[in-house]
C-alpha cells in the first residue's frame, strides 16, 4: 500500500494479457446475458468513466481502479457497444484499448469525435489505454482524436493522476 495525503492506495499495476484469458470480470458493472453492459448510471452532475475493454483481466483491473477512486463505470468489449453506450447516455470520459475484435478503439474514437461535430453527442474526453507505445501508435490515437495516450502497465496512482486532469478529482500529492 502506497499513502498518500492520508488515503491508502494499492501499489497495483494495470497489465496487458493475452486476449484469449477467459477469467470473467466481477465488478460493480454488471452484465445482461447477451455480453452487454447494464451498469448504474450516475445521478446527474456525477462523473462516469466508459471502458472499452476486450480483455477480462484488464476489464477487472481497471475496473477496481475506477471503482478505487469513486468512480461510476460502464463497460464494453469493443468499438460498437462503445457507440452505442455513448448515444444512449454520453460519458464522462472514455478510456480506450486500442486492438479489439471488430471495431477497434482508433475507429471508434473517430466515429465518436465525428458524432460530436455533428452535435449528436456532447464533446467529452477520450483517453488510449493501450500496451502500444511506439511514437507513431501516440500520434495515430491523437490523430483518431483521441485526448491523451496512456501506455499500459499502468499503475493505480498514475491512472489517477491522469484522469484527475479530466475528471473532479482532488489531486494527489507526490
């Protein structure tokens, strides 16, 4: 356990795992028997972070550490249940894998900027979190209008940190 400003946080890091792990994700999301997400919705004015996940060991990892800070979440498994999440309720922000079956991050992170040039869903920050981490993968997430890109392992105080510049969250002192 790490302490800061009098709060105690898990020295946990965020890994990448191949995807044919077939652990299930327990978390504060639950699931419709179809796959798809039925999570709590914020009250109004609460913040709501979307993550858009393949990988059941990521999705309980990052999961924790969302719910870890007070966070609301709602998941989906790729591209299009991100989508179609978004038009129902828009989040507060996104946090993005970026290789996924079907329709993968970088595609839908410009289908969403798209959606909101045209004024059908309000702009709201979109963050990669993804193990690629080469220049050119940092400047394709920014150019699919992505916010920032986040290089997985992450731990749980610099996810915090980073989604603090976002979200309204006290930031942390080093």
């Amino acid at each position: 356990m790490d302490r800061q400003d009098g709060h105690h946080f898990p020295e946990t890091t965020l890994v990448l795992m191949s995807s044919d792990a077939s652990a299930s994700p327990k978390s504060a999301v639950e699931t419709t028997p179809d796959g798809s997400s039925s999570g709590q919705r914020p009250e109004p004015g609460e913040s709501f972070v979307l993550l858009v996940e393949d990988n059941p060991i990521n999705q309980v990892v990052a999961l924790e550490f969302l719910a870890l800070m007070g966070l609301k979440t709602e998941l989906a498994r790729n591209g299009q249940e991100a989508l179609d999440l978004c038009e129902r309720a828009a989040p507060s922000l996104v946090l993005m894998d970026i290789q996924m079956p079907g329709m993968d991050g970088l595609e839908c992170a410009r289908r969403l900027r798209e959606q909101q040039a045209q004024g059908r869903l309000p702009r709201f920050p979109i963050l990669a979190l993804t193990a690629h981490a080469l220049d050119s993968d940092v400047a394709d997430s920014l150019k699919a209008g992505m916010d920032e890109h986040l290089t997985k392992p992450l731990d749980f105080l610099t996810l915090r940190r980073r989604l603090a510049r976002w979200l309204d969250l006290p930031q942390l002192n080093d």
